[in-house]
C-alpha cells in the first residue's frame, strides 16, 4: 500500500514539475546534439526571437520551421 502512494506521489510531482528554460544561446550551442541541427540552419530558423526556451518547444518550433517551404 505505501508503495503505491509512493508512486502516486512520484506521478505529481513530476507532472507539475516545469520544465527548465534556456536562452536561444545557450539552444544553439548544444544544437547539433538536441534538434541535430547545424549551428546556421538553428541560426535562420530563430533568427529574431528572443526570450527563453524548453528544448521541447524549440523542438517543436524547428520541426514545424523545417515544414515551411523556400519564398
């Protein structure tokens, strides 16, 4: 029994747990290993944002980037 309110508890705690937020900097310094993206290509992709990030919105944000077609 306390081993399933333990993993209750476990279970909430990480669900209301935000995750970290990161500069569009720091994002690209570590682009090749978190999107597998080159630095240029992150470089387009968020030229003119600023602000704070979590690697899964900028995830998001590149993949839907990608999708966009050349004007």
């Amino acid at each position: 029994m306390a081993a399933k309110n333990k993993e209750a508890a476990m279970a909430t705690s990480t669900q209301g747990k935000t995750e970290k937020k990161y500069t569009i900097e720091k994002l690209q310094e570590n682009c090749r290993q978190l999107f597998g993206v080159s630095t240029s290509t992150f470089a387009g992709a968020t030229y003119g944002m600023t602000g704070a990030y979590t690697v899964e919105e900028m995830r998001t944000y590149l993949e839907t980037w990608k999708k966009k077609g050349v004007k």
